[in-house]
C-alpha cells in the first residue's frame, strides 16, 4: 500500500513514517504542503492521504477540497491539532475519510488505516 504524508512540520512526518513502517507499508513519499502535496499524489497515486490541517501556502482543508475535485475514492486521514467540532465537520463536508487528532498513538494511527481501507 502506497501512503502519502502531508505535514509542515519534519519531526511529524517522521513520527508517521516510522509508524507506517513498522506496519509494513515501505512505500511512502511526504509533501510539506498541500501545493506540494497535489504534485506528489498525482505522481505517485498513493492508496492512502495522510494530511496536516494547518500549513503554509496551501493548508490541509484547501488540499482536500482540491484533490477531491479530481479523485472521490483514496482514503484521506486528516491528522491534526484542529479537536474543535465545528473543524472536525468541515473537513468531513470537504471530503476526508476519518479525522485524527495529535498527539496519536501508533495504534490509533494503525487502526484509523484499518478502518479506511478495510483492512
């Protein structure tokens, strides 16, 4: 399975990676923005999206918006600090599949993948 990470910040890009490692999925590219991000997942085609919410030149929920004008189906995991209500339903109005909130664990980022790719 092929995973995209989308996040400013190195350290959680990272942290993700490592993560996604240790659950075997070796085939990862990471986009420090959503601008950069929309280059990324039309190279790769990614089966899964992991984004940031808040980030330079375009944040999670505009790079949302935009990849769900071309693309309904990849599962996109919006893993953010972003816990108020009114966030969490507008980020699922603009598309996401399911809404993590940092600081995670492993385990939920694990099972949050599970639950939207059925595996």
């Amino acid at each position: 399975m092929k995973f995209v990470l989308v996040d400013d910040s190195s350290t959680m890009r990272k942290i993700q990676r490592r993560t996604l490692e240790r659950l075997g999925y070796t085939e990862v590219e990471e986009a420090e923005d959503g601008k950069e991000a929309l280059d990324v997942v039309e190279q790769f085609t990614p089966d899964v999206i992991i984004t940031d919410w808040n980030m330079p030149n375009m944040n999670g929920l505009e790079f949302v918006k935009e990849v769900r004008t071309k693309d309904k189906e990849t599962p996109i995991i919006m893993v953010t600090t972003e816990a108020e209500k009114t966030k969490v339903i507008q980020a699922i109005q603009a598309g996401i599949s399911d809404y993590l909130i940092k600081p995670f664990t492993p385990d939920s980022l694990a099972a949050k993948i599970r639950k939207v790719t059925g595996q």
